[in-house]
C-alpha cells in the first residue's frame, strides 16, 4: 500500500473489523477474487481505448486511464490486507467499491469525449467517490481499534479530497487539452502522496515505525493481477482473431500472439512471482517493500502486458504487409516496459540486488530490432516473430542458468545471474 497505510495492526477488538493477521498470513478471500472480475473488463477497456485512438494524445490519455485504473485496484488491495471482508460492513463497502469501479469503466472509453459523448464527470465522480468512500471507511474501522491508525487514514483521505478537486475541474473543462492536464496533475498528486508520507498540517505525516502488513497477501495479489492483465492480452487477441477472415498469415500471427502470452507468463512467474513472495515475507520491513516492489514495480510491468496485448490485435489486422509505425512502437514499448519492470522487482527480491542479465540482454536486443525494423521495414508477422523470438532467449536463459542446467551439461560452477 501507499506508505501512509503501512501502520502496526494492534490486538483487535472484539468487534474488530480488522483481520489482525500481525503482519503474518492473510487469505486472499472469494469476494477479493469476484472483484477482480470488474478490472478484468477495466484493462480491457483500457486495451481498446489505445486501439480505437491512434496518436499521441489517445496514447497519453490511455495512460492516464490505466494509471487510474491501477491506483483504484491497489488501493482497494490494502485496504483488503487488513479490513476482514468476511465481515458484513467491510464486505457491504467493497461490493460499493465494486460498483463505481464498474461505472468507471463503462466510462472510460468516453472519458475524452465531446458533447453528449463526454463521459468525463461520470469517470471522475466514480473514481473519486470509490477512492474516498473506502478510505473514510477505514478511518472509522481502523480508528475503532487504534486512534494512531485512524489519524493515518484521515491523512490520506485529505489528500484524496484535495486531488478530487482537479479531477472534476477537469471533468468540466471540455477543453481536452486541459482536462488532460487537470487529470495528469491529479494523478500525479496521488502517486505523490506515499513518498511524502500523506504529510498534512496539524496532522503530521506516517512514520516508517508505522508500517505493518501481510507480504503473503500482497504477493499473491499482484500475482493475480498479473493473470487479470495476461487474460485480457488473450480475449482482445482471440476476439480480433474470430472477426476477421482466416488466412494463413493470420493464424501464424494468432499462434505468436499466444506464445508471446505464455512466454511474458513464464518470465514473471517461473522466479519472479515466488521469490518476490519469499522475499516479502521475510525481510524485517515487509512494508517497504510492498510499497517499492508491489504498488509501484507492478504497475509497469501490468503496463507492459496490456502494451504488446494493442500490439496483438493489430498484427492481426495486416500481418502480410510492411511493419506500420504503430505497431513497432507498442510491441517495443510494451516489451521494453514489461522487461524492465519484471528485471528491476526481480532486483528487489534478490539477495545480491542484481538486474538480470537475461532480461538486459533481452532488452538490448529490442531495442536494436526496433531500430533494425525501421531502418529495413520487414513484414508485420516477421517482425512480431522475431520480438517473440527475443521473449523465447530471456525465458531461456533465465531458465537454464537457475535451473542448473547450463552447468551440468558443462561442468561450470559457482553462482551464474540469470
């Protein structure tokens, strides 16, 4: 969570609505997972904005949008790390919670719009409303058990309020250019707040001492939102593949489509997403971590997936032609993000610190096809082979040298980094 959240949970009381977990394990609950179901239909949202408006302003309003959408889920993931949704209030406020996450993406894709296509204040009305309702409830539910923890609350819904003033400033500007800048200066408010500590007059800011959660949960949240993100990459590719007419050049772009899926799959998870976990679990400031590692490494990496998922579909659309512009740019963006996202968590959670060398190599080579595909401008489906192709290398690699069997088959010993 955002660092004002990382406060010690103290004995809960009888009638706690507090898991109490102590900063040890803390079960993702059914309800946690039946939320999720709403940011699977977000992030695809957020997939065909990008597709449906081509240019730099549709880009930097998608990422605004995607910002949004992850500060939303994280929020709501801490408040689940420590509010027990087995408990009717807590569960009654996340299925509100659920609701205007549902509303807010019903509208993004006319949250740019004009006219009666503008759908910008019914965006920032749910966004705001979701994001301060939760957090005026836990100010209650946790200043029940601790008034410190409630006070930390109250500083962060201050800061919540105040960006909520330049969400609707911008909702009613219909001058897009400023509604992005309105938004973007909210945005960037918010992601401000937990390095600063909520810090509010009167109030004072969190302390490190303060920070207390289960790395356990944490873990395995982000764990599932990478499945949300990688589920979605798959129903945008297989919904393109089913509208258009079959022919070869398609199906084999269709077939790297899936592999690039299952290979992003195999990079995170193979070492990634367990020792990140272990390693949360056991450092003497889980809460730290969760705050660099989680909340905010996960975000480009969940970037980087939903990226190359635009690039997906639109391999799909001409895959026997030149390589567009476009389509360069979002496979090697969204390769280039994702990679050094998963390379720098898995620095986090490495004994040494080390970024893998697998994944530097992985994206100096994206780099150079970039440059490569530019320069000789090969067809759409060779280009999408080869970035697969360099997908194949970093799993491999990374692989072999920790799996040992580099060294088996030739004789080598000691430690090799991926």
């Amino acid at each position: 969570m955002p660092r004002s959240m990382h406060f010690s949970v103290p004995e809960a009381l009888p009638d706690s609505l507090l898991r109490n977990h102590g900063g040890g394990h803390a079960p993702v609950s059914y309800l946690e997972l039946f939320f999720d179901l709403v940011y699977v239909f977000a992030i695809t949202q957020v997939s065909h904005f990008l597709l449906m408006h081509p240019g730099w302003s549709g880009l930097i309003e998608g990422v605004i949008l995607f910002l949004a959408v992850w500060w939303a889920w994280v929020y709501t993931t801490w408040v689940a790390n420590w509010a027990d949704p087995e408990r009717v209030p807590v569960r009654f406020v996340l299925l509100v919670v659920m609701f205007a996450s549902m509303i807010m993406a019903v509208a993004m894709p006319k949250a740019f719009g004009h006219g009666r296509d503008d759908m910008g204040l019914v965006f920032a009305a749910s966004y705001c409303g979701l994001q301060i309702l939760r957090t005026a409830f836990m100010v209650w539910a946790m200043g029940r058990d601790d008034r410190a923890a409630g006070i930390n609350m109250v500083r962060i819904l201050c800061w919540f309020v105040v960006s909520a003033c330049l969400w609707f400033a911008g909702a009613l500007n219909h001058d897009i250019g400023q509604r992005i800048g309105l938004w973007g200066a909210a945005l960037a408010l918010e992601y401000l707040g937990p390095s600063v500590g909520y810090r509010v007059p009167g109030l004072g800011r969190s302390q490190p001492s303060e920070w207390r959660i289960s790395g356990a949960h944490m873990a395995e949240r982000c764990a599932l939102f990478m499945i949300i993100a990688l589920g979605e990459g798959i129903i945008v590719t297989g919904a393109s593949f089913a509208a258009l007419p079959m022919m070869p050049e398609r199906i084999v772009s269709f077939l790297l489509a899936f592999l690039g899926s299952v290979l992003m799959w195999w990079i995170y998870f193979d070492r990634g997403a367990a020792r990140g976990a272990d390693h949360i679990e056991h450092h003497a400031e889980p809460g730290r971590i969760a705050r660099n590692a989680f909340t905010y490494l996960h975000m480009p990496i969940v970037a980087g997936v939903v990226i190359t998922a635009v690039a997906d579909a639109l391999v799909l659309q001409a895959p026997q032609g030149p390589t567009p512009v476009r389509l360069m740019l979002f496979q090697s963006v969204g390769l280039l993000v994702y990679l050094v996202g998963v390379g720098t968590f898995k620095r986090f959670s490495s004994a040494r610190g080390n970024f893998p060398i697998s994944h530097g190599a992985g994206v100096l080579m994206v780099v150079a096809l970039a440059g490569w595909t530019g320069a000789r401008q090969p067809s759409a489906l060779a280009f999408v082979a080869l970035s697969v192709a360099i997908l194949a290398m970093v799993a491999l690699w990374e692989w072999v040298s920790f799996h040992g069997g580099w060294r088996e088959r030739f004789g080598q010993r000691g430690n090799r980094k991926a």
